[in-house]
C-alpha cells in the first residue's frame, strides 16, 4: 500500500517519534499507542535513544504509515475499492475440502492474484473497524479462492480453501 505515497515515510526513529507526537498532538498519546512510557518517547525525540528493538521499531512504522499522507491513502483506497482492486501476493499452506474423494492435502504455495474491488473494500471496512490480522487474512484467503482457485467462480464450486502457515502476505495498490 506504500505505493500509493509520494513521499516516503521518515527514516529514523527520532524523526518517526517527532512525527508522531506531531500527529497524535502529545507525547502521551504517541506512547499510549505505542505501549511505552511517556519518558521513553522523549527520550527517542531529543535523540537519546536512536535504535528502538525490533517491537519497537515495527510498532512505531506501522503507527507513521497509518497517519502518513492522509488524503492520498484515502484516495488510493477510494480507487482501489471502486474501481481497480488490489494485488495479494503471498506463500501460505493452501488446502481444500471438497466433496468426499476430491480433498486435496494442503502445501505451500507462493500465488500473487489480482482481486476485484469488492474485496479491497472488505478489506479496507474490516482494517478501519478494527479487525485482527487473521480476520484481514481471511478475507484475502476468500478472494483468492474466488479469483484463484476457483477463476472468480468459474469452476470448482463449492470448493474450501483453507488458508494456513502464512509465511508473508504483501497487499498493494
């Protein structure tokens, strides 16, 4: 989804720190989203500390990416739920069940599948209404069954697929 930004994201933990006390209007709000201590967070933002662990250091992108360029992420989203879709690539453990005799044993495979409007904008509503990463996951696994497995309904009908061991899973614009 970082496609859609024209500008990248600040590269240092001091800069994404002052970033977001910027955003979030004060440093107990940044460290009340990010799970640490208010001093901590002034202690990232007049360059204390430089190296956040690995947490950390994910927690503070992931909070940056979510408040970076607003209007063009709102508009990318617009686009990609009306009109265009997105693009899933992922290496997950695929199985399916099926009529009796015609269950095939689950592997890994590495797809990475168009999926139509509809499901970016299931998408989008789930992660904006606060769902976990295995309800997002899910939705993703209904539309490559639909558009993949079964050639956007085309074929297989009343094929399950079941969606496991995601190794990585990339969503973009």
């Amino acid at each position: 989804m970082e496609g859609a930004f024209t500008r990248r994201i600040p590269k240092s933990a001091q800069a994404q720190m002052k970033y977001l006390v910027k955003q979030l209007k004060s440093t107990k709000a940044a460290a009340q989203t990010l799970g640490i201590s208010q001093r901590t967070v002034e202690r990232y933002i007049v360059g204390k500390f430089k190296r956040p662990r690995r947490d950390l250091r994910d927690r503070i992108e992931r909070e940056v990416k979510k408040l970076w360029q607003p209007q063009i992420w709102a508009k990318a989203r617009k686009k990609a739920a009306s009109s265009e879709g997105l693009a899933v690539s992922t290496r997950a453990r695929f199985g399916f069940t099926a009529e009796p005799g015609t269950t095939d044993d689950a592997w890994i495979r590495d797809i990475t599948q168009a999926l139509p409007p509809v499901f970016a904008d299931r998408l989008f509503t789930a992660r904006e209404q606060g769902a976990t990463d295995h309800q997002l996951q899910q939705i993703a696994a209904d539309g490559l069954a639909q558009m993949y497995f079964r050639d956007n309904n085309w074929r297989a009908h009343g094929l399950g697929v079941e969606f496991t061991d995601v190794e990585h899973i990339e969503i973009e614009l």
